[in-house]
C-alpha cells in the first residue's frame, strides 16, 4: 500500500468527464487532484504566446525543458501555474485546448511531463486524469477508470460549456474538432498500447449527471481501498 492511499486514474476522449470528476472524487477522497491535462494545456499556452506553432516538434519539445509548471492545491481547487503565473483560467480556451492536443503527440514534451507527474502521484493519495494516466503514467494504478460517451453528447456539452463562458460557437464545427482530436488521441496512445488500458473499468457517461459520475468513481475507489473522508 501507498503510504498516501491508493491512486485513482482517470482516462477517456475530449469531453466524457474527466476533469469534473476527477476534482470531485479527489474532494471526496481527501486525495490531491492532479490535472494532467492542464499541463500540456500551459505548454500549449506557452507557445502561443511565443508564436510557436504545435506542429513544430523541436521548437515545442526545446520550449517545454524550459517552463516551469506546477500544480498547488488551494480553496479554488489545484490551480495550475507557469512559472509565477495562475493561468489556471487561461488555458481553458477551446484554441488552447486544440494547440494541447496537437503538442501532446510530441515525444520530448510527454518524456518531460510525464516525469513529474509519476514524482508528483508516487505516495498515492492522488486522482488524476489525463490521456497517459492509466497506460504512460501509472500502469501500476490501483484504480483505472475509463469514461466515455458518445460524440454527439460530448460536443453539446463543450457547446454548452463555451456558451456559458461567452464563447458562442457552431455546434458542428466542435463535433468536427472532438472527432479529429479522437483520432489524434488515438495515434498517439497506440504508441503506449492498448487504448483503453485493459485493466480499465469502462463507465459511458452519455446521459449521466456529474453528480452520478462522481457517484460511480467514488464507489469503485472504495471497493480498490480507497476511503471516504468528506
């Protein structure tokens, strides 16, 4: 046993759930959550801004040895910060998110994050959610989750998620994008193996609440040793 508690790995495509239920189940836990994800997405960020296309490895690979990415805990839950900076908000834009995918296909820039996240998670005690987290990052997990959900309900939930936030986009265009991250996600996790991991416990979130998802997570977490604290 972890001296922690034991790890919980959340994986699945582009909008089945994973980050929402990840924060919750860790709060339930009393677990640190870690957001794998929003690290590639301060990678992504990072070369934005720099002017850095995705798509050009050695530029993308040379800036991620430079950045400093971390993640705290605080009451707003795991804030994400490059270098001094929060830009835990910043890194949820819908063009971040795209420039995240295409950068995470990237060898140096998956050596370099995936190192320290297994340094962050070792002690157990951790939920995290990622494309790597039950195959790159902990195949060891005491717990493996695989969420998924149809396209049609992922993309009219981003459609409703950037509509909440200002950002009005056409419904199709959004199931065309998470139809083309599916496919990249897919040619990149064929380099670590099966997707999803075997040992995975599948869970299809299509017409589920967050509240049921969090639900199921946290009872499949107990029956793999974990305990409920809040």
């Amino acid at each position: 046993m972890r001296p922690n508690g034991i790890i919980v790995a959340i994986d699945g495509p582009a909008g089945a759930g994973k980050s929402t239920t990840a924060r919750a189940v860790a709060e339930r836990l009393g677990y640190l959550y870690l957001d794998t994800g929003a690290m590639y997405r301060a990678v992504a960020l990072a070369a934005v801004r720099a002017g850095v296309s995705p798509d050009d490895a050695l530029a993308v690979e040379s800036l991620s040895v430079a950045l400093e990415i971390e993640q705290i805990s605080s009451g707003q839950g795991t804030r994400t910060l490059l270098g001094q900076e929060d830009v835990s908000d910043l890194i949820r834009t819908q063009d971040v998110s795209s420039a995240a995918s295409r950068i995470a296909v990237h060898p140096q820039v998956r050596k370099v994050l995936v190192g320290l996240q297994k340094t962050i998670g070792a002690a157990g005690g951790t939920v995290l959610e990622g494309r790597d987290t039950t195959t790159a990052i902990f195949p060891d997990a005491e717990l493996k989750v695989f969420l998924e959900a149809t396209v049609e309900e992922r993309a009219t939930r981003r459609h409703r998620e950037l509509a909440d936030s200002g950002d009005v986009r056409d419904l199709n265009q959004i199931r065309q994008e998470i139809q083309e991250r599916d496919d990249r996600d897919r040619k990149t996790q064929s380099q670590h193996g099966p997707w999803p991991s075997p040992e995975a416990i599948r869970v299809d979130t299509s017409g589920m609440s967050i509240d049921e998802q969090v639900d199921q997570v946290t009872r499949l977490a107990v029956e793999h040793g974990a305990r409920v604290v809040v």
